[in-house]
C-alpha cells in the first residue's frame, strides 16, 4: 500500500492510500480519483516526504504534506472516505431500484418463469420483478430475454 497527498486543481488537498503506484496511474486515468470536498477529477500528487527506514529495521512516522489541508477536509470527516462520485453513484442506484420496485410486480420466485411467458406471447407483457437462480438467469438470456439483477447496496445489508 502507498499513501500519496493528493491536490486537486482548485488546490484542495487531501491523502488517499492505493495498491501501487500504478493502481493510482490507473485510476486517475480512469478519473476514479477524485476531490473529496469538490468532486474534481483533475488531481495530482502533492510533495511529499519520503518514508525512510532506520538502522534497527523501524520506520520513521511519516512526514506530514509539505503544505496544509485545506480547512473543509479536515472537517467532512469520515464522509471523506466516500468520494462524491460513489455517493452519487449510490444515489442514482437507490433511485433506479426504488423506481422499479414502484413500478413493477414482484412476482417472486416465479420471476423466469413470468418472463418466459411474456417472451412467448404467452401472457402480456409488464414490467416485473423478482428473483432467479445464477443459472436461470443465465438460462433466460440464453433464450434472449433481456434481465437485469436489481442493484443492492452496501447498506441494504446492515
């Protein structure tokens, strides 16, 4: 694990911790590293002190960033952790589910059999929702009919 002090373009400073160093390259390529405070996605690497290791095998306690975070950072606490982008993600996910558990008929463990009949003109198409095995899901979209798992979230679990 490496932590990098990191600074976006509107120079909010905050410290995050990767795999690598390429697993950081990576992932501000990919725009995945963003500000916590404003959502930037344009950041770099701020100056840090190395972390050197002494005689008898101990690590000298890091140094702190050569500038100071910015006061919002230091204050969002936990929340921190959760970059707005997830939190949005998290939101919009919340928001498809709850739409179509609004929307849509639970039909249960009688999902892949409902979807099958309204595939086959058997019985008029709605919008349902329920559940099915790995392998029949697989089996429906093997036959062509479109399924979708309805997303879960973290916090659905507590």
């Amino acid at each position: 694990m490496i932590r990098y002090a990191l600074r976006c373009d509107r120079n909010h400073e905050f410290e995050s911790w990767f795999q690598s160093s390429s697993a950081y390259d990576s992932q501000v390529k990919r725009k995945l590293v963003t500000c916590p405070i404003c959502g930037s996605a344009k950041v770099d690497k701020a100056i840090m002190a190395p972390r050197i290791v002494g005689k008898k095998g101990r690590a000298t306690p890091p140094a702190e960033p050569t500038t100071t975070a910015a006061p919002e950072a230091a204050s969002s606490g936990p929340t921190s952790l959760m970059l707005a982008q997830e939190r949005e993600l998290r939101a919009k996910l919340k928001e498809l589910r709850d739409h179509i558990v609004t929307n849509a008929d639970n039909v249960g463990d009688r999902f892949a059999n409902e979807a099958r009949a309204m595939h086959y003109g058997d019985k008029e198409h709605r919008p349902i929702y329920g559940e099915a095995s790995p392998d029949e899901a697989k089996s429906l979209i093997d036959e062509g009919i479109e399924v979708s798992p309805l997303p879960t979230l973290p916090e659905d679990r507590n």
